[in-house]
C-alpha cells in the first residue's frame, strides 16, 4: 500500500481527560495525539496512568472529564464496540489468544462474531475463516499453510502466538494497533522480528502504540514518544529529540544517571568451579568459575541453553554430567533443596507464579526459608519472633511499606521483587542466582534494585544474573558470559564491551566460529 | 547483522512431526479408546463368535441410547469448561413428570408432543444450572450437586414416589416399534427399536451445534479460557446457559425413552449414573478441565462403555467384574493422555 501523506491527519486524538476511580485522580488532563501510520511509545513508571489511558482509547474505562475526538468528531467517551468499529485494537500482555483453539479460529472468530450480531446460533463461514487468517497472518509475516491454521494456540511458541494475536488484532481493517509491553518475554531475535512486523504496520497506514519500558526498542523503531509521570502527559514529540537520560528524568521526575552501578570489585577467592557441564541438548561443556563477591551475567537467545544452566545450578533440572566444586569441596546438587541447603538460592523469572505466593501477605512471603529459627514452644511457629524477622527483612530490602500483612499483589513489580530477594538473602546465601531480575520493573524501582545487587555482591555473596537487557548486565556485571546452542561462546570483561559486541556474539552460532 | 526475512517457516512445531505416533494421537486423543474398543470386541469375538450376531449387537445399540444421550450433554459442559452432576435429576424428573402428567391429565396425548414436553422440562432445568453457575460465580460441580438433591427432592415431594406400572399405550408403542426384526438362531425375535435412532441423530446435531455454528466455537472458547473469550465479545451468559439447557434437554429426552422402553417410570431411575456418564466422555479423549473433546470420540467414549458393561459375560467374566475393567481403561487412557501432553510440551 502506497503512503498518503492526506491519510496521516490526526484520527485519534484526547483533550483535558481526567479519570477518577473514587479517591484516586488517576489521570489529570491529558492531551494527545494519535495520527495513522505512525508508531507511538507510551513511556512512564508503573502507575502513571499509562494503562488508564490505554483502557480509555480501547473503551473498557469511560473518562470522568474530557473530549475524545475520533476522525474529527467529538466524543465524551468510546464504547467498547465503537472503539472497535474505529479500528481501535489492543494487544495485551498476556495476548488474549484462545489456548484450545486453532490459529485461524483465533484470528477469524472476531469476525464472525460481528456478522452473526450477537446471535451464537449464526452458521459459520469457514470458507471466509480461512480467507480472513491467511490475509492477516501474511501481513505479519507468517507463512499461512494449512499446517500452520490449524495448530492449537497451545502448540506454538510464544512469539509465534504474539504474532497471531497481531494479526488477529489487524484482521478487521485495525487504525491503531495498543501493545502492551509486546517484548517483555521475547528474546532480541523475535523482538527484530517484531520490529519488522511494525514496520509492515506502519506500511500500511496502522498507526502502532506501544506501552513499553524498553527505550532501547523504542530508540530502533523510531516514531514519537509520549511520557506519562503522575496522571500527565508531560511531553510527546520524535523520540530521537530525546536522550535516554532525558526521557527517564521525564518519567519520574529526577534524574537517573546511566552509569555503571558497579564500584565494588570481587575477592580473589574462588567460591565455586564450574567444570564440563552438560545435561542434555540444553547445554554442553559448560566450564566457568565464580568469586565470592563477584557478579557475573550470563545471556544468549531463549535457546541458547542459559535458562537451563540457571535452573540446573538451583537444582530445578538435574545435571547429568560435570563437576561442581564449591569452596573447595565436590558437590552434586540433585534438588531445589539440596542447591539451599549449599547456600544457593534462586529468583525465577516469572516471579508471580513461580517465586511469590501472590495472594498471601508480605509477611508470609518474607519468612519460608527461616521457618525453622522463628521456631517457639512445642516447635510451634513463633509469630512475634516471625514478625520481627519478616520486619527486617521488609525494612533491609527497603520496601516501600511497613505494612507485612498486605497481600504481595498489591505491591508493584518491584517491591515484589525485593520481597523475593530478601526472602532469599534471610538465610545468608553464598550463590544468589537472579533470573531476568528487572522483567516488568518500572525504572524507578530498577534503579532500587540495582542498588540491591551490588549491595549483596559487597556483603561477599556472588551472583549470577540471567538477563536480556543487556545494558542491566554492562551496569551491574564483573564478566559476562555469552552462551549459543548450548555452549558459552564469550567471556566478556564486561567493563571492556560493547551491547553490539555482545549482540553480534549471541546471534553467531559456534559453529560459525569455529 | 543479517537477520533473516521474517517469513521464514517458522519453527512451530518442534520434534513432534517426527513421533508420528505421538502426532496421531494429538490431534485424536480419541484414538486410545477405538483401539480399546477393537481390542475388546477382537478379544471377545475370537473367545465367543456368538458376538458377532444380530442379538447381541443390537443389545448394546439399545443400550447406548441413554447413556449416549447423558453422554452428549455431559460433553457439551465440559467443553464448556463446566461439569453436570444433576443430569440423572432432571432426566428422572423429566421422565416420571411427563409420565404421570400423560396418565393423570392428558391420556390422549400424542407421542411427538410426550417427547417435546419432556426436553422442554429437561431444557428449563437445564437451563436454571446455567443461570445459576454464571449468576452465582459458584463452580459448576457445587451447583450441580445443590441442583441434583433440589429437583430429586422436587420429583419425589411433589410428583409422587410410587412406581407407575401402567405406561400409557403410545409411549408402550413407541418402546416397541421397531426399525427391523430378525429371526436369531435361538428362534427369538431380536428388533432394533426406532427410539434407537434419536442416540445417532442427537450426535449428529450436537455435531453440526459444535462445528458449524459460531455457539460451537464459543463452547470452546470459553472452556478453554473465560476471562479471554469474555473480553473478546462471547456472551458467557448466553453460552452457559446454552451449554446447560442443551445438556438437560438431551437428559429429558433420555428419560422419555427410557420410561417407553421400560414401559415403567420410576422416580428412583437413573440414580448413580452420573459417574459411568462421565467415564464414557473422559475416555472420548474430553478433559475435564475442560475446552476440548469432540463428539466422535464421545460417541467412541460411550461405545466403549456399553461394550464393557454388556459382553464380558459372553466370555465368561462374572459382570461384577465390568467395574473393575472400567476403572481400569480410565486409568490407562488418564495415563496416556498425561505421557502425550508431556511428549508435546518438550
């Protein structure tokens, strides 16, 4: 489709929109504007309003006070069916696709629903089923064979779903296509993909709308920026006008330097040897070694074997061949708790379902692994020695409360985070294996995190980070451990290297350089 | 960098393609319980070829009405993400309502109108379950369970608790009218009665309900995830409410030809069957999490049952024995399809 510089006037534009949910004024007049076939980025720390005003411009929150103007015309709130019949389309994290049903259900099924008016009895089109998927499933890129339309969702990988959770959102004619956070669980190779999908988007006059916290993707794909602090827009304009430190003093009022958090250096002392690792395809001969107080990172592409090398050192995946060999001494770890009982602990990635019970208090949360030392009479759980213990690992990570009986949920995603790190710090470990330690965070909280980290590393406790965002790893890392298809192919000084370095060497496979 | 062009084929199906027998069965989870059946009626039939005649294939088409009519609508829950206890219930109710009802008030009643009477009082009670699970946010099972003593406790205070013996003749006509008969060795006459076509005709439609209307894929969709198909426009409402009422009109259907083939109504009629009902769908290759399943494999699901509760005497096996067989194929197809879910999320 040819670009028409007439088509790119405003279509979606917000003046003076407030939002109150009861006490809380969630949004304080805000302006903005959206033009089609322009790629937008919706910047801010969690709880600015950011996901307010995505709800807004998709009709699931109707505004308590502004104009909404759609095409011109001036509304005072969208339906959730008018923002739909617009071509207003959101993406949403967890991609709302249907797990039991097949692609070309997934993406055509929109349609039908329309046509049959709400009548479920309505006969399906399965000729236009498959017309409608493959068209969509083109436009963002997939080869749309009958193999392919008929997988169940459940069968395909993430970032193969997240693509057919975009075309299904563009299947009916889509203006403007909401993501929200779309890289958060994408290695770099998909997220390029990702990015070339966009651009397609924007080829064809969609305008995109990211709400994102990862600059660096944003600074790739170009477009304008719109940074939310507090309920406000306080500024839109081309993202390439703004720096990084710009932009993140907009976001949250102050200025966040860019620099190397690390200052600590680590001890000579080896804590433990990593020596001809393998287990599997997942990963092979592997040979590294820790220092006490050291920070090592370890990256690679989703496949390259780095999650299991951190799941097998926790002892969540048993390690079939090689030779541990911690301060001195052999060790064959076969469990979570046996890597516990060694002093090695571990913060997953997916903290809500695998590191919190999210629906339990702080202080429940706090105490796990010392249940034994707030011990009472009769072996009973000790409360008041529990709370005292729970309050001080609460007022050691710095949480943002006092309060240890409000449920994790409640939290943000980074004081969450620190209630698992202090759980793990509460019985002094030796090795702190952190997965992907600032997924979701905003950047405040990042910076309160990083602090965390370094403040372990200079109490002599070593710790290996497993991240995707490599300027986290060349901020806070001693050495940086590049894995591919298995194997570590780099061991970076990660004071001397560059993110490109780093990048180039995770997409090149051994083989390629043997 | 040299990035491929993203409409490379992706790589969306890992070593599955290779294990085709694990391919197979993906796709047809059903396929452990035709194999079981064939197994069973090979085994049988070579023991006793007596298998293999007339009488004893009809016997088990007659007795895989009902319970393929329960089965149908057990199904159809459970796809909804749902689960339906009180089916026996409403088809008791259904039946012994109906029954007395012909028999006290309308003697001349014809049969068409006994039959659509009876799915119209299985459909509203149905119907009063969806209300319920989506109205309460209670899980289905609990409310099933309230509903199943609620509309036996009605049936029995209200209807009446006596057997009726005295069946009214055009529903003792429709018991007996028969599709074929046929002289077996023996000399008796075995027939194939008409009301064994409704089993056939309602796979047919629940068939057609689920692939070829949009309620069919809206069954799935909320089974499969409620939150997700309730954001993208599906009326949950409207679907459990389907899903339930359809599931009790199959069950007043089932007791109307159950009070004309027995030539009897009894309130006490139906009641444990839930249990093997749901067996026969599970072994169909339904998840009782619901959002899969198809109606083919129930029908297989609901074959394989009948087959097990009805020949295992011709070979000889006292028929105490059948539960023991049942529970056993459970755990065997339980364990099968764990082992394949586990081969496909490698």
């Amino acid at each position: 489709m040819s670009k028409k510089p007439s088509s790119k006037a405003a279509f979606l534009s917000l003046s003076g929109i407030h939002k109150r949910f009861g006490g809380v004024h969630a949004l304080r007049g805000v302006d903005l504007t959206i033009e089609q076939g322009k790629a937008y980025h919706l910047l801010g720390e969690n709880g600015c309003g950011k996901s307010t005003v995505i709800k807004i411009m998709s009709g699931a929150h109707e505004p308590t006070e502004g104009i909404i103007s759609l095409d011109g015309k001036h509304l005072n709130y969208l339906s959730p069916m008018a923002a739909l019949e617009a071509g207003i389309e959101t993406v949403y994290q967890d991609l709302s696709l249907l797990p039991n049903l097949t692609v070309a259900e997934n993406v055509a099924l929109g349609e039908q629903l329309v046509a049959g008016k709400g009548r479920l009895l309505y006969r399906l089109d399965h000729q236009k089923i498959k017309q409608t998927a493959i068209a969509a499933l083109r436009k963002v890129g997939l080869e749309a064979d009958q193999t392919l339309l008929g997988k169940t969702i459940s069968d395909l990988p993430l970032a193969i779903r997240q693509r057919v959770a975009i075309a299904r959102a563009i299947a009916s004619d889509a203006r403007l296509v909401i993501m929200d956070e779309p890289t958060t669980s994408l290695t770099r190779h998909e997220v390029e993909v990702l990015i070339e999908v966009v651009g397609r988007l924007l080829d064809n006059n969609v305008a995109v709308l990211f709400v994102t916290h990862k600059l660096e993707e944003s600074y790739r794909i170009g477009g304008e920026a719109i940074v939310f602090r507090d309920g406000l827009c306080v500024a839109q304009g081309p993202i390439e006008n703004y720096t990084r430190s710009q932009l993140a003093e907009l976001m949250t009022g102050r200025s966040i330097e860019a620099t190397r958090y690390r200052v600590g250096k680590p001890k000579n002392t080896t804590l433990l040897d990593i020596k001809d690792l393998s287990s599997g395809h997942a990963f092979r001969d592997i040979s590294f070694n820790i220092r006490h107080g050291e920070i090592v990172g370890i990256t690679g592409l989703s496949d390259s074997g780095r999650n299991e090398l951190a799941m097998a050192l926790a002892g969540h995946i048993s390690i079939p061949h090689g030779v541990l060999t911690l301060e001195g001494e052999a060790i064959h770890i076969t469990s979570p708790a046996s890597a516990i009982s060694y002093g090695i602990g571990y913060v997953p990635e997916d903290r809500l379902s695998e590191g919190l019970f999210i629906e339990k208090s702080i202080y429940e949360n706090e105490v796990p692994l010392i249940l034994n030392r707030i011990l009472g009479k009769f072996g009973l759980l000790d409360d008041k020695k529990g709370r005292a213990a729970a309050g001080e690992i609460s007022s050691g990570m710095k949480l943002n409360t006092k309060d240890l009986d409000l449920p994790v949920s409640a939290l943000s995603g980074g004081n969450q985070q620190r209630v698992l790190i202090g759980r793990w710090l509460s019985i002094n470990p030796r090795l702190l294996i952190l997965h992907g330690p600032t997924v979701g965070v905003d950047v405040g909280s990042k910076e309160t995190i990083f602090h965390a980290i370094q403040e372990m590393a200079e109490r002599g406790i070593s710790l290996i980070v497993v991240s995707d965002d490599l300027p986290e790893l060349l901020q806070n890392c001693d050495r940086i451990l590049v894995m591919s298809s298995g194997r570590i192919v780099e061991n970076f000084n990660a004071e001397e290297v560059s993110d490109d370095h780093i990048y180039q060497s995770m997409i090149t496979s051994p083989q390629e350089t043997a | 960098m040299t990035d491929k062009t993203i409409s490379e084929k992706a790589d969306y199906s890992p070593d599955l393609e290779r294990k085709w027998i694990f391919f197979l069965f993906k796709g047809r989870p059903e396929t452990i319980s035709l194999i079981l059946l064939v197994m069973i009626c090979g085994a049988v039939a070579f023991i006793n070829p007596s298998f293999f005649n007339m009488s004893s294939l009809v016997d088990i088409a007659r007795a895989s009405v009902v319970i393929g009519l329960f089965a149908l609508g057990v199904f159809t829950v459970l796809a909804a993400g749902g689960i339906d206890i009180s089916f026996p219930a409403i088809g008791a109710l259904a039946m012994y309502g109906v029954s007395s009802f012909v028999i006290n008030v309308f003697p001349g009643m014809p049969m068409i109108l006994i039959i659509l009477f009876s799915v119209l009082i299985g459909a509203t009670l149905g119907a009063v379950n969806g209300v319920l699970v989506h109205g309460l946010r209670v899980p289905a099972l609990i409310v099933t369970i309230g509903t199943q003593y609620l509309f036996r406790g009605i049936l029995l205070v209200f209807i009446g608790t006596v057997w009726l013996m005295e069946m009214p003749s055009q529903m003792i006509d429709f018991g007996k009218f028969s599709l074929f008969e046929i002289e077996a060795n023996s000399g008796v006459t075995v027939s194939l009665p008409v009301y064994f076509l409704v089993f056939p005709i309602a796979a047919i439609t629940t068939w057609f309900v689920f692939n070829r209307t949009l309620m069919g894929r809206a069954i799935f969709a909320v089974g499969g995830n409620s939150n997700v198909a309730e954001r993208l426009g599906y009326d949950l409402r409207k679907v459990r409410i389907f899903a339930f009422g359809y599931a009790g009109a199959l069950a007043g259907l089932a007791g109307v030809i159950q009070a004309s083939a027995n030539r009897m109504a009894n309130p006490f009629d139906f009641a444990g069957i839930e249990i093997g009902v749901i067996a026969a769908v599970v072994l169909g290759g339904a998840r009782i999490t619901g959002g899969t399943g198809t109606v083919f494999g129930t029908v297989l699901g609901v074959l394989l049952v009948t087959v097990v509760n009805n020949v295992l005497v011709l070979v000889g096996i006292p028929s105490t024995w059948q539960r023991v067989v049942v529970g056993a194929f459970i755990l065997l197809a339980a364990a099968f399809f764990v082992l394949r879910d586990r081969k496909s999320a490698l």
